[in-house]
C-alpha cells in the first residue's frame, strides 16, 4: 500500500504527484518532504495564491486550510449561536476542495488496477499511479464528453475532514500567522455578504 500526494486543478486533472510513500506516512510529512527536497520540483503556489488543502495541513504560507473542529454542514447549525463565520467559511472551502475527491474518484474508477496491485513490486505500482494519472489527464483534455468524468462531476463526495494533523510541517509561525489572517478575512467577508 502506498500514500500518494496529489494537487489537481478545478477541471480535475493531476498538475503535480509524489507517489511511493509508504501507505502509513502522514500526508502533512510527504508535503513537508516534497516542499524541501528540490529535486522533486513542488511546485509552491506564487505570493497571494494558495492551494485549498484539507485538515490533515497546517495553515501555512501557500496552504489554506478550514478551521478546526468547525463543522460545516451549515443545516446543522441554523438559530443556534457560533462562529457562523467559519461554519460558512468551512463550508464554501469544502466545496472548493471537493474536486480532489471527485478526481480521484474517476481515477480509481476508470482504473480498477489501483485497487489491486499487491503482485506487482512497489517500484511497478509507483509507475502505474503515475500512469494511470498521465492517461487518466489525457482522457480529460482529449474527451470532454467522457461519461465517467461527467458522472462524477457534480458529485459531492466529500467527507468531515476535522482529524488533527498528526505531523505539521515545519514552516516559519510568521507565515501561520499570515494564512490564519486571510483565512479570517475571508470568512468575514462571506459572512458580510450574506
């Protein structure tokens, strides 16, 4: 079993993956690796931009991530007192992040190999995830009538992600604190415009 690392784009394709990580690594310290490591080319968002990442992340510079403990179903929670801000804010960023679920969900419906590949030597099951991810990209530019594709793109597959990170990766407070301000801002601002 092995722990793959994935950033997709809103259209659900794969923009960077590390896969070979041993199926018990943490996904913040495989994060923490490919950010310091240079040859495996982590391709960090430019200043002001940030990937919508789960809670299994630190809030960090780059990383934008939904307020802990925080649950977002928004149903839940109608006439009873609380941060609606970041109930909001979870909310809308679980729908921002949901895409990744539904990526993956193609991907390991289209290639069922994925779910057992326990024959084959691990170096072998690291080139077929990179594989199927190029083959499942080039399925995404080339087809976009695909009925998988379109069978799972209006698809919420996403679920309460409110584990704390058990390794957060090591980044300066300065930029924690920078993150957690916008985060804040943000949900201000959906709260404003409600």
């Amino acid at each position: 079993m092995q722990n793959v690392l994935a950033i997709c784009s809103f259209d659900m394709q794969f923009t960077y993956a590390e896969a070979g990580w041993e199926g018990t690594a943490h996904d913040s310290r495989i994060l923490s690796e490919c950010i310091r490591d240079p040859s495996r080319n982590f391709p960090m968002p430019p200043p002001g931009k940030y990937y919508v990442a789960d809670a299994g992340y630190s809030n960090n510079r780059g990383f934008l991530t939904p307020f802990r403990n925080v649950r977002y179903w928004l149903g839940d929670y109608r006439g009873r007192s609380g941060p609606q801000n970041k109930k909001l804010f979870n909310f809308y960023h679980s729908s921002l992040r949901n895409v990744i679920e539904r990526t993956f969900g193609v991907w390991k419906a289209r290639f069922p190999i994925l779910k057992k590949m326990a024959s084959y030597s691990f170096d072998i099951q690291v080139r077929i995830v990179i594989a199927t991810m190029a083959i499942h990209n080039y399925i995404r530019r080339e087809n976009q009538a695909d009925t998988l594709f379109r069978e799972f793109e209006n698809t919420n597959t996403d679920e309460d992600r409110s584990a704390e990170t058990l390794y957060a990766p090591i980044q300066p407070e300065r930029d924690q604190i920078e993150m957690n301000r916008t985060r804040d801002q943000i949900a201000d601002l959906l709260m404003a415009r409600r």
